[in-house]
C-alpha cells in the first residue's frame, strides 16, 4: 500500500442492513506497537452464513503481516502474505490481547466505509472507518449519520492501542 490516510469514528447506532454487506471476521494481535508490526488473519464470511457466533460461517482464510508507522490521520503503511504456518508461529510470540471483530464493507458513494464490530473482551464497542487518497479528502469527507464522535486522534482508541491497554474499563465501549 505505502500510506495509510484514514479516518475513524465511534458508531452511534448500527446501520438496519449492515448484515447484507461484505463481512470478515478478523484476528489480529501484535508483535510491537512503536512501530506498529501486526499479524492478521481474515476468515470471508458466506452471504447467508449465521454471523453470531466467531467461528461460525468460516470460509476462506487469508494471513497477513503489517507494517505501520506513526500518525493518525496519515502513515506509512505496508502489509506482506503470511503462511498459515508463520502466523501460528508469531501469534504465540505476540504482545497484549488478541483482537477479534467483524468487518462490514459498506459501498458509500465512492467510498467503502469499513464496520468494525469488536467481540471478546471489547465486545460492545463499534467503529466506522473510512480510507482516502489524499489528506484534503480525508478532512472535507462528512461522517454520516450513524457516525458518533470522531476517534482518528484519540490515544487509546487505535487497535494496537487496544491490544496492548492494561485497563479497558476506562475505554467508552458504547455510545
């Protein structure tokens, strides 16, 4: 990819068809936070398949290593295949909790606005994240409705933030 330009908000109210959309269920955890080096694994979710559950409706499976650099709204960012075999190997030499969410991919104009719904010990908090090719789009972009507070540069709130937090009962987990 080589830069990451995105913004992110906390969801007031889900979306009543966020269900016929795109869906992942994503694995990720952390070997550093500074820089950001995070391994992930992205299982495709059948149209129709049950999505309750983390392991149910499970189809194809995809492993990747990331690299981030610092920033919020802009950074450098690269992400490179893994093996099934290598991201078994470094999620037990990972750092801080293991994250699991859904990820809902809702086509907005020429925008794709990606649903994150936290399971686990995060289980309640929901965000809306929006990725741009410029940093003058980023900032002239309107959050829709269903957007609540803007969390691009807030500490605490970015996913390797998350993982590695010793305390999540000061985090705002629903609006």
């Amino acid at each position: 990819m080589g830069q990451e330009i995105e913004r992110k908000w906390r969801v007031r109210k889900l979306p009543k068809d966020y269900k016929h959309f795109p869906c992942k269920l994503l694995e990720q955890a952390y070997l550093c936070q500074n820089p950001t080096l995070r391994i992930r694994k992205e299982s495709s979710i059948s149209e129709g398949e049950e999505r309750g559950g983390i392991s149910e409706g499970r189809t194809q499976e995809e492993y990747i290593f990331c690299y981030k650099g610092k920033g919020r709204l802009s950074r450098e960012e690269y992400n490179l295949p893994l093996t099934k075999e290598a991201y078994e190997t470094l999620i037990g030499k990972t750092e801080g909790r293991v994250i699991r969410k859904f990820r809902y991919a809702i086509p907005h104009g020429a925008y794709t606005v990606e649903l994150d719904i936290f399971q686990g010990e995060l289980e309640g908090l929901c965000y809306a994240e929006v990725e741009f090719s410029s940093e003058e789009e980023a900032l002239s972009f309107q959050p829709l409705d269903w957007f609540s507070e803007e969390l691009t540069g807030e500490r605490g709130y970015s996913n390797a933030e998350l993982s590695f937090a010793k305390e999540l009962s000061n985090l705002k987990l629903k609006d």
